[in-house]
C-alpha cells in the first residue's frame, strides 16, 4: 500500500495515459494509499460508507482509511474492474467489508439501483464521499464540444445530485456527506474551464445542501474537501507527458500531494470528531492560500 514516493520527491517522470479515468496500476511512481503510521482508532466503527470513484486516488485512499478505522465500504466506479478490485482487496485486508459497484454517476435511475444494493448487503449508509469525476483540458473555450461539457458536468455535478438523492433518504442524524471539490474553485483553471466550473458549483452545492439540512433539522453534516495537485490517475490519463512531470511543482511546498495526505481530510470530517463542522471546505493544496 506504500511505494517508492522518495524517488521522486518533487514530481513524476513524464507519462501518458489515453483513457479517463485512468488505470492506478500503470503510474509510476504508484501513488501512496495510506501512510503506515496512521494507527486505527475505531473513530468510524459499525459504520458504512459509500465512495464514488473509490476505485482509484483520494477515492481509494479514503476507502482504506476509512476501513482501518472501522467502516465497511461501497464504492461506485465507472470502468476501472481491476482497479476496484485491488480496493476491494485492500478494504478486505484491514478486516472489513466492501461492495464494489460498476455504475456511471450520470445515470440517475442506475446509481439509485446501486444505492439499493448497498442497503442490501450492509443495511445502512452512515457516511457519503461524493467523489467521482473527470476533466479534459483544452486550450480554448472554443475547443470545449458540446459532448465534453455533458460529459464533465453530467459526471462532477449532477452525478453528485443523483448520488445524494439517492443517499439521503437512508441518512440519520450524525451521518455525514462529504464532497470532493478542487483548489480550481477558488483559483480557476485557464485549461480547465469545464471542470472549475464543476468544482464552483460543487463549492456552492456543499454549503448550499448544509444549509437546507440544517434547517430540516436532520442533523446529517455536508462539508467538502478541496485538493490540490495529488498523484492519481486522473493526471497521467489528463495532461501530456511534460505537463504530468511538472505537476505539483509550482505549488508553495513545490511538490505534487500523495491521495494519502488527503484522505485524512475525509476522515475527519466523517468522524464525530467534525461534530460542530458543517457547510466548511478543507484545503489540502500544499500551502496555496485561497481564501475560501
């Protein structure tokens, strides 16, 4: 579950990979999972999770901190089989439980069928990581096809409309929803104008969904994580080679994050340790201020 990060302290070696979401088993140097050190302390014991995108990155990080800390996990993915089986594996290898299920976040009627299934095999939903997602930079605004700004928003946005409609009937007071949004958010992205406008609207869907919640008096808690640039296959499958070896590198810490420095942010907040946080965004970005 560790690799060699040391080898390349400051960044990748150039590479490519030609399909999104792209294969974790490709990278190199393999993105870092879970920091050894991290010793479960039963903060999300008897609890469920489900994590879309959870194949692979931040989702499969999450999923296996979340496991070493006592949850049984679900994740939807979209293609990725092998790389939702080694989570599963992973998962399974710290003592707990995980479902895996192929379904595009998109498809409003497949992901409630999903949703079902979790029910199914563990009873219960306690946690909601909204994760998945996908980008596809372009020079110019003009090169953005109407199939690729579907695609983007029907994937980051909506797909997470569809997870959480589906999700929130079986969430109880102390659950939690957490959101994957992006240091794009606040920053933007001139090559990414599809994708920040997703993360703007996710920033804005997080505290919009706290807020609504709060006063239903539902006690179900929505925060979000907001990354920076972490080492998963979404980079390698995104950029060109030269792009991919310079990524990270102009951040203050002037290196890329590891998915196992982010997944901590997720745990915090699913735990009741974030009891009294809701509507707040957590900035894992390698020291870029943002003010948000």
């Amino acid at each position: 579950m560790s690799n060699n990060v040391d080898h390349y302290p400051n960044g990748a070696p150039a590479q490519e990979q030609t399909h999104q979401p792209g294969d974790q088993d490709a990278m190199y140097p393999a993105p870092e999972i879970i920091k050894a050190s991290h010793k479960g302390s039963g903060k999300l014991d008897g609890k469920v999770a489900l994590i879309s995108g959870g194949d692979s990155g931040i989702g499969r990080s999450t999923a296996v901190l979340f496991a070493r800390e006592g949850a049984d996990v679900a994740i939807i993915y979209l293609d990725e089989n092998d790389d939702a089986e080694q989570t599963k594996k992973l998962v399974e290898h710290e003592g707990r439980r995980c479902l895996i299920i192929q379904q595009d976040v998109g498809d409003h009627e497949g992901v409630k069928k999903a949703v079902q299934q979790v029910i199914q095999q563990f009873g219960k939903i306690n946690i909601l990581v909204n994760n998945a997602g996908v980008q596809y930079p372009q020079k110019d605004i003009t090169d953005i096809d109407d199939e690729q700004l579907e695609k983007t928003f029907k994937t980051n946005i909506i797909g997470m409309f569809n997870t959480t409609r589906a999700v929130l009937p079986h969430l109880n007071e102390g659950d939690s929803i957490i959101n994957t949004t992006s240091i794009t958010s606040y920053q933007g992205h001139d090559e990414l104008i599809d994708y920040a406008s997703t993360k703007g609207a996710i920033t804005t869907f997080t505290r919009s969904l706290s807020s609504n919640l709060m006063k239903q008096k539902r006690g179900i808690r929505v925060n979000g994580v907001a990354p920076g640039p972490i080492w998963t296959p979404l980079i390698p499958s995104s950029f060109d080679a030269e792009e991919v070896e310079k990524f990270g590198k102009d951040t203050p810490m002037g290196r890329m994050g590891q998915p196992s420095e982010v997944a901590p942010a997720y745990l915090f907040l699913a735990s009741d340790d974030a009891s009294y946080i809701t509507g707040q965004v957590i900035h894992v970005n390698g020291g870029s201020i943002v003010n948000g």
